[in-house]
C-alpha cells in the first residue's frame, strides 16, 4: 500500500458408519454451547483469521445487479485440508447475509459470532481430512459507518482493497496473511460492463454470454500461485482492457476507465521498462500477469492486489503530482509483487518488511531515474524516526491500530522508517552482500510467507555476520540507532512526525 500525497482441494472421504455416530454425539455436546469468534493469535488483530484447517483454494462467483448501492449475489466455496479434530468451523465473514451452508456437500448450521460466521457440520471433521465448505451469501457494497475497506465504489462499479482486515467483509474466508490460497473468481455483470480479477482468465471460458434473455457476461479468472485473502482484486466498471507485453513475454494487462483510455496510456506504457527494472535488482517477476487498476475513486491510497495494482486515477491526471513521484509510486506496487504478495508476511508485525521494501525500491527508482539522491531522502527519514517510533512504534514492533481505524497500522515508521532500517542495513553490510540478500529473500520465500526473525536469520547467513545486536536495536528500539557511515546525521525532535492515513 503506499498513501497518496506529497510525499481445487480433493473432498473428503467418507466416514465409517460407527466414526459417524460417535462423531454426531460429539457434534451435539459441541452445539450446545455457544459460538464464539476465534483467531490466530495475531499481536496487532488478535480474531483475524482461524484455527484448525488451512485452505487451499478458494471459488468465488459474485452476480453484480448493474448499480453499486445494492449487495451482491455470490457463492463462496472454499476448500481446506483440516489440521485439528473440528466440531465447528470459524470463517471471517462480517458484512453480508447469509442463506445456507454446506459442508461437504451436506447442509450445515450456522451463526455469527463478533466478525465470525461460525458453521456447525453436520459431523465433525477429523484431523487429517479435507473439507469442501459452500457458503450462498450476499456481499454488500455500502460500507458500515465508521468501517471501510472490501469493496471500493467507483464512479462506474466496483474494485476491492482488502488490506489489512477486510477481504471477509467481501466474502467468507480465513482472512489472515499466513493462510495462502489459490483463487478462482468468477463475476457476472450485465452488458456493458467489463470484469477483470486477480490471475488469467481461465481459457476457453472468458467471456461466456450467460442466459439466453436478458444479457449478461461472466468472466472467469484464476491465478497460478496462492495468494493471501487481502490481496485479492475484482474490477467491474465500464472499462477498457488494455494489453501489451513486459520482459520474458510476461502478459500485461491495465484497466482503466474507457473515456480515460487515451490520456492514461503514456502512463502505461512505462510499466514493462519498470518491471525490468526491479528484475535487474532482485530477480525475475514472480507471478504470471501484472498490469494497473487506475479506478475513479478516491481512496487516499494506492494498492499492490496480486498481479493487478490498484491505484487512483486522479494520481494520473492531477498536476500537482509530478512525473517523477507518480512513476516512484508505480514502483513501490509493483514492488510489493516480490514483497508482500510473493513473499508475504506471516504476522502483521512484519508490515515492515513490505512496505520497507516497497518504499526502498521506490526511493531508489527516483535515484536512477529522477536524480533524487537516496541519502538525502534517509536523512530527513533520520530526522524524524524518533518521533515516528515514539507516535507509531518500532519497525518491527507496530503499536496497535486505532479503535475503528485498523487501517492505521500503516504509519510512516513502517514506510520510511522501515526503509530507514534497509538503509542502515546496506551501510552495515555492504552494498554486495546487501544485494545478495535482497536476491536470496525473494527466492528463498517466493509463494511463501516469513518473519522478521527469517531475515534476520538470512541476512547474517549472507554477511557472515552475527547480526542480533543491530537488528535488535533498528527493528525494535524505542530510539534510532547510530546510523553506519553518517555519525553527522542527528534526530530531530522538533520535527513532528506525520502519519499517513
């Protein structure tokens, strides 16, 4: 994410007869008492995910009416291999109606608990087996007062920023970065309207006409590597698919609203150059696609979905940003493909490891390119990292978000402040190795998740460094460490510290 300013599993197998019956007394001693929301233990969203099973992929259909202010039809089917005997399964689902659940192709009950929707099989699920679980729900566009995030209203649909907690205010999911899935995503629009989704579109299928009266299309995509819930991305609006071809014959695809086709393409048509670019840093572009979501909306915020980066059209066609910084903010998405999308956190705490990174590349582009020196730009973060720390937290030690503003996890001591510790990092350890880390991070995570304690683990076995004291000190100290190599540069306590929304 940057703010914008200056600045298919197999079913599972049948049970025996005897395993049923017990299984069933079992299920009613569990129905008896009450629901309750669950969680992975998250430091900074303590409900925000679910025990017991790992999902390995997700189908979602969504049937879109045509106007933005009305919920969405839609059927969620997920599928999950189960890691611990369930009684009950807790899904994140906090903002639509629900009328049934099937588990494993039998009808199951359920209820909501806090943001949970808790569902009661039909028997109990052992350890070791999969699950199929089908939700038919509504998913509703207007956000709650007081609460946004999931679906985005455009001027001519909809688009999706899910980050950090809100993919199961779209649909019911395991809405935690450390469970990975693959995505098949299907949407039906009326005639007119144009659906574009996370991954390729599933060949042979796009688009299909659907009904014989009426007129509609569905539009079905899908990706080629797992994906964390709140990446995910569904565009539909009036808009025009625009393709061209990045290194390796990657296929680029950018969206954008038709009547702005023309002004928009110079813009990208920069993108294939960029991703060349951050190939030569850090290695190949990890996903099968990539291209630009430009949406008529304002967000306040940019966002790296997986394979389809949302931004706001506005930064395009404002004057007041300039050339420079608006393509430095195209590189800080696209970055977030190796950093945060391939490799992706495992626990929120480790925000700083995408957006440190993001932010990185991002100043380093504007170097090369724009001549906006990098150390001029890590000094001022210098200047202002006490207060950061002090107002948002250490890099590696987030405070918690705001009541009703979780979306404030994303304060500048994990953008600059982050980029701040990389900076140091490369001052402690050398260019070379540091660029060799970069290189192995990627690659040694790609399609994964990890923790600040696995680079740390990694960077020391590149350096051939005992590293603890200094990451010790960057990552988690309440004041910024010396910087390596600029015993000049001093904090500045006078300066207030401005966080980003």
């Amino acid at each position: 994410m940057e703010p914008t300013g200056p600045r298919t599993a197999a079913r599972r197998r049948p049970l025996t007869a005897a395993l049923l019956a017990s299984a069933a007394s079992l299920g009613l001693l569990a129905a008896s008492a009450p629901p309750v929301a669950l969680g992975v233990g998250d430091r900074l969203f303590p409900t925000l995910g679910n025990p017991g099973y790992d999902v390995t992929s997700y189908d979602l259909s969504f049937t879109y009416p045509g106007r933005n202010s009305e919920p969405l039809r839609a059927v969620t089917t997920i599928d999950a291999r189960v890691t611990s005997t369930l009684e009950r399964v807790n899904l994140d689902f906090a903002h639509g109606t629900v009328d049934s659940v099937q588990v494993d192709g039998l009808p199951a009950t359920f209820a909501a608990a806090g943001e949970d929707l808790v569902v009661t099989p039909a028997v109990p699920l052992p350890r070791g087996s999969r699950m199929r679980i089908t939700v038919h729900h509504t998913s509703d566009p207007v956000p709650e007062k007081g609460r946004d995030g999931g679906w985005v209203r455009t001027e001519d649909g909809l688009a999706m920023a899910n980050q950090a907690d809100a993919a199961h205010l779209v649909f019911p999911c395991d809405d935690h970065p450390s469970d990975k899935a693959m995505f098949t995503i299907r949407v039906t629009a009326p005639d007119g309207y144009t659906a574009v989704a996370n991954g390729l579109p599933v060949t042979g299928v796009v688009p299909a006409r659907v009904g014989r009266t009426g007129g509609g299309t569905t539009w079905t995509y899908r990706t080629r590597h797992p994906m964390a819930t709140e990446l995910a991305q569904v565009s539909i609006g009036r808009s025009t698919v625009l393709h061209r071809t990045g290194p390796h014959g990657l296929p680029v695809r950018d969206v954008v609203p038709t009547a702005d086709r023309a002004a928009l393409e110079p813009w990208l048509a920069k993108t294939p150059d960029q991703i060349a670019w951050l190939e030569g840093k850090v290695g190949r572009y990890p996903f099968e696609t990539y291209g630009v979501l430009m949406a008529s909306a304002a967000t306040g915020f940019e966002l790296e979905t997986q394979t389809l980066s949302l931004f706001e059209k506005g930064i395009f066609t404002q004057p007041a940003f300039p050339k420079w910084y608006v393509e430095s903010v195209m590189v800080h998405e696209l970055s977030h493909q190796w950093f945060g999308d391939s490799v992706t956190p495992r626990t929120w705490s480790d925000l700083w490891l995408n957006e440190g990174h993001a932010t990185w590349y991002e100043a380093l582009y504007a170097e090369e390119k724009a001549d906006k020196p990098m150390a001029v730009r890590m000094k001022a973060a210098y200047g202002a990292s006490d207060g950061w720390r002090a107002s948002g937290g250490p890099p590696a030690l987030p405070k918690a978000p705001k009541p009703g503003q979780k979306i404030s996890i994303f304060r500048p001591n994990v953008y600059d402040g982050a980029a701040l510790v990389l900076y140091a990092l490369r001052q402690e350890i050398g260019k070379p190795a540091f660029e060799r880390l970069e290189r192995a991070w990627v690659r040694t995570h790609r399609d994964g998740t990890a923790t600040t304690a696995d680079f740390e683990r990694l960077a020391e076995q590149i350096s051939g460094r005992d590293l603890s004291g200094f990451f010790r000190a960057w990552l988690y100290g309440e004041k910024t460490p010396p910087m390596p190599g600029h015993p000049d540069w001093k904090p500045n306590p006078s300066k207030p510290a401005k966080v980003k929304k």
